[in-house]
C-alpha cells in the first residue's frame, strides 16, 4: 500500500483526502535522525514549516515521489536536491494569502495602539491612559516592500482605510500598481516617506538583511516597521537597536532569521514599542484548512499519476498545461526517445523547433518532454518532468529553442527535434493530427508518414531494386513480424529511408545481417 507521512501539524481535511490513496501517518516531532531513518518507506511527504527536508533526508527517501508544503514558502525544503533526485515539490500558493495579509494589518493596528503593551500592564493591575497614546493609520502612508499577492491585499485594505500605499517591487508593472492605487517608489524613498513599511518580499540571497542599520535609520522616528514575511530579510540586532534607541517608533516581527527564535535573541530583550508571534501568520482555521485541501490534493492526484498544481520544481508545467498539451508532450518525448536511438548517445546540443501552430505553445514543456524522451533511453524510469533539464544540463546538452510560426507543413504545425552528437547529425519532425494521433513525419529530413508504435526500425539505404524485398526475407526467416512499412527518398535512385514497425524486437544477430546487406548504410532498431 502506498504510504505518506504527515511529520507536521496539518488540518484533518488534508489528512481525509490523503486517506483516499495511501495509509498515512501523521507522526510529527520527528528528530532529523528519525526522519531519515523512516522517510525510505514513505512515497510522499506533508510538512509544514516545522520540518527540514534537507539533502540527508532526500537521499534517504528511495521511494519518495512528492513533498507538500501546506503553505507557500519551500525554504525548509531543499529543493534542488528533490529535483535532482525527481521528486516534485508542490505548495499552496494562495490558500494563506489572506491570513497572512490580516496578520500584517493586526500588528500595524496593534503597533499604532500598543494593543499588547497596554493589555499586559491592564492585566498587571494598572489603568495607564497615558503611556499608551497611539496614531491612526487614516491618512498615513504605507510603504509595501513585495507587491504579490499578500502585499497587495494589505495594500487593498489599507487603502480602504484611508491610507496613502507606496510600494517598491522590481518586478511589478506600472499598470498592476496603478490598478492597486499604489504609487511605486525606489526602495530609499520608500523607506523615507513611509510612517508604516510592511514586508511581503521572499527570503533570496538578494534580500537577506535587507534592513539594515542603514537602511533603518533612513527612516522616520514616527515609522514603524512589519515583517510578516521571511526572518533574515532583516538584521534583528539592527532592529532591536534602532527600536529601543527609537531610530524608529516600533516593529512587528512574526518571522526570524532562525525558528523557534532563540532564547537569548537580542529583540526578546526589547520591552517597549516591539511586538513578536511565533510565525503565525498563516494560522486562521481557514488558511490552515484551504493549504491542507489544497496540497493534500496534489499529493493524491500525483501518487495517481496525475500532473499536479502547483509544482514548484517543475517551472511552467501545471496541470492546466498538462492537460492542454497532453498529446504535443507525448509526441516530444516520443520523438526524443527515438532521436536518442537514431544519434546513439553523446547528444552535445539538441535543437527544438516548434513550426506553424505548434510555435503558439509555450515552448519549455515541449523542450522538456524531448529531454525526458531524450535521457530515458539511459535512464529509464528515473527521469522525470522534474529533472530532466538539471539531468540534461549536466550531461553537457546545450538546447536551442526555434519557434518558427511561418511554417505551414501540417494544420496543426509540427515539432522538430534536431541533434548533434559524435556519431553525426539527426533530425525527426512529429505532428499531432486532428484525431489526437501522433505522427512521425520526417526522418534526417526524409518525409514519411509514420505512426509511431513499439518496435521500429529505421535504415538508411540506396534506392535501388531488390533492398526492400530482401530485408522483408531476412526479418521474415527471422520469425519478425512486420506490421507496416514506409519508404521516403527525394530524389530517384538517390539515398532513402525506409521505417518498419514490427510486431517484435530485432535480435542483435540479425541487424549484423542487416548491416551486410548491399546499398544499407545504416540500421536503427527503436523500442519507444
Ligand atoms: N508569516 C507567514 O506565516 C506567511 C504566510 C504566507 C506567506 N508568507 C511569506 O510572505 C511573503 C509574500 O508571499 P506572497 O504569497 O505574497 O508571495 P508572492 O510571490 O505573491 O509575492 C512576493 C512579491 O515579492 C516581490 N519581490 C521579489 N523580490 C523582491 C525584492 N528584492 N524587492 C521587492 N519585492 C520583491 C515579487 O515580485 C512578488 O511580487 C513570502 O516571503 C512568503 O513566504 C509568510
Ligand atoms: O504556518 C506555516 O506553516 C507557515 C506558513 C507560511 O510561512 C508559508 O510560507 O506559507
């Protein structure tokens, strides 16, 4: 029975939908010991945040398939090793979204109005009216670093309470934030003018530390500062100066550099104007109900061979996609596993040339179908959608990508695999016709018209009287069924191809005949 290990809190609803498929243990506080000796069983993993999935434990899981993520950051996974290995990465890019969002505003409310400070001195026994004097956020500028899909909620919400929004994301359209009534700005600026920054940016090499002391003290003594993004986005000991020495008016941290934070963090020291969550802003019932449906789903539908969501090692490829392209993907790998039989190995560089129709598909999923094609004639059932291009990439294929829509060979356009490799240069064409059948269509730029089947062969010869009758002798004492045949030449008498399907493999022995028969220049068994 299929088997997934749930190794961190997740909603009963994600764990019923898992139950559907497999038997599933929910077995959380695992030591990362514990979790490399047991991950070897599992086909799937669900985690949360509280689980590492590093390398160590990647190595171990011989049978691992997925890992969700009920949620949407993947930094507790290691997800170049999953890839390397083939195992798809999935999350749950929205389903927090909006928890996260309200967490942000709770704590720039709860900041402006030291909700936490005055309760706490109410509970102590005090009645203190005057010591906890706030701001309105009404009219105040609110400078959103990350405007995605959280950042632009808070920035929805804000501007429905009154608030002027600036933001600063490099990769945000001017129209997306003039949708938004955001104003963009350069980060300094925004930090400048800002008397509330809120951060809804990931955690890159590019933004660690970010905030820095420097940054800090460009800001306003009236500013006050969210994180409700990643930890390490901002330089706590920075931080926790510049709130207590009131560089800045306050802060709101919900994540840090490093999780659980440390006993002895230098902003656990920081009694006023700062306040701490344990990383809770994904934890509404609804968000944590929505992540679990919605990962849970995508680790069922895979250990049913169905493409998933929201894969996030495998760019580009939904199951929208997937779904859509289904038979143009069965064509690229069908092409790449025959081309790789054609060039024999060594393929060096790999050209990919969508024509007519086939150039309004996007073009990485078809590039990496022919690389799985291509590999899984070496690498059989280990290559996968998720590592094909790393795979390849390492064996040293360097892929061209043409899209040539002015072709108009068939209706539907075609598909062109091209290679280079030691042994020579290969090419076959493929198209889908309008029946969802799959056709091979030219071979070293021979036109055929072939329906791919199990057992193939593809010579090169002489047109000349006598070859096709004495090759049909030779497979026939063979006991080699031939299911049908095609011949493709350009000129008369010139060279040619011809392609059998055959109802069984060819025996090594006989293709050394093959060989030796006059005017064959080469011979090709395909198994696809
Ligand atoms: N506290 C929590 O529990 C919690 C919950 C959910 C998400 N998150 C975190 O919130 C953050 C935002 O999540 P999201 O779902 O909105 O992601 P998103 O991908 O929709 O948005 C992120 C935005 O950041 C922008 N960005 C990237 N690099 C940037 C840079 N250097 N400067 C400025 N902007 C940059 C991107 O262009 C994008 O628009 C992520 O870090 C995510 O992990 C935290
Ligand atoms: O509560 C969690 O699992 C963390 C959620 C959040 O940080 C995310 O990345 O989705």
């Amino acid at each position: 029975m299929t088997k997934v290990l749930v190794s961190d809190p997740i909603d009963q609803a994600g764990i019923d939908i898992l139950s559907q498929v497999a038997q599933v243990d929910v077995r959380t506080g695992l030591s990362p010991e514990q979790l490399v000796a047991c991950i070897g069983e599992y086909e799937g993993l669900m985690i949360r945040s509280g689980t590492q999935v590093t390398a160590d434990v990647i190595e171990a899981a011989s049978h691992l398939r997925i890992i969700g993520r009920a949620g949407v950051g993947v930094d507790n996974v290691d997800v170049p090793a999953a890839t390397r290995r083939g195992v798809i990465v999935v999350n749950s890019p929205e389903g927090n979204t909006i928890a996260a969002a309200e967490h942000a505003l709770a704590l720039m409310l709860s900041l402006s109005r030291h909700v936490p400070h005055a309760h706490a001195s109410t509970m102590a026994g005090g009645w203190d009216r005057k010591t906890y004097v706030g701001n309105e956020l009404y009219k105040k500028t609110l400078g959103v670093v990350g405007l995605g899909k959280i950042g632009s909620h808070v920035a929805r919400v804000a501007r429905a309470l009154g608030m002027d929004v600036a933001a600063y994301d490099p990769f945000i359209s001017a129209e997306r934030a003039q949708m938004l009534q955001v104003r963009l700005l350069p980060l300094p600026q925004l930090f400048a003018e800002a008397d509330y920054v809120s951060l809804h940016l990931p955690r890159t090499p590019d933004t660690e530390n970010l905030v820095n002391a420097a940054l800090l003290a460009t800001m306003k003594p009236t500013a006050r500062l969210v994180n409700c993004a990643r930890g390490g986005i901002i330089d706590e000991q920075a931080l926790a100066d510049a709130v207590e020495n009131r560089v800045i008016a306050g802060a709101a941290l919900d994540v840090y550099a490093k999780e659980p934070l440390a006993a002895d963090s230098p902003l656990r020291l920081v009694k006023e104007r700062l306040i701490l969550t344990p990383h809770l802003g994904a934890s509404t019932e609804e968000a944590q109900e929505n992540v679990a449906i919605d990962v849970a789903e995508q680790i069922r539908d895979v250990l049913l061979g169905l493409p998933a969501r929201s894969a996030v090692n495998i760019p580009g490829l939904t199951a929208e996609v997937m779904e859509l392209l289904k038979p143009h993907l069965q064509l690229a790998e069908t092409l790449g596993l025959l081309l790789s039989q054609l060039a024999g190995g060594q393929i060096s560089e790999l050209e990919v040339r969508l024509q007519g129709e086939f150039a309004s598909h996007p073009a990485q999923p078809l590039v990496v179908a022919a690389l799985k094609g291509i590999l899984s004639a070496a690498l059989g059932d280990s290559i996968n959608y998720v590592n094909a291009t790393l795979e390849a990439k390492e064996r040293g294929i360097h892929v061209l990508e043409v899209k040539d829509d002015a072709s108009r060979d068939f209706a539907g356009g075609s598909l062109q695999l091209s290679s280079r490799s030691p042994r020579g240069n290969h090419s076959v064409t493929g198209a889908v016709f309008t029946d969802g059948e799959l056709r091979i269509t030219t071979i070293d730029e021979f036109p055929v018209n072939v329906t791919p089947s199990r057992h193939m062969l593809f010579t090169r010869h002489r047109d000349m009287p006598g070859i096709i009758g004495q090759l049909g002798s030779l497979l026939g004492e063979h006991n080699v069924n031939i299911a049908s045949m095609q011949v493709g030449r350009r000129i008369v008498r010139g060279d040619a191809v011809m392609v059998l399907s055959l109802d069984d493999p060819i025996p090594p022995s006989l293709l050394a005949v093959i060989h030796g028969i006059n005017g064959i220049q080469a011979a090709h068994p395909v198994t696809l």
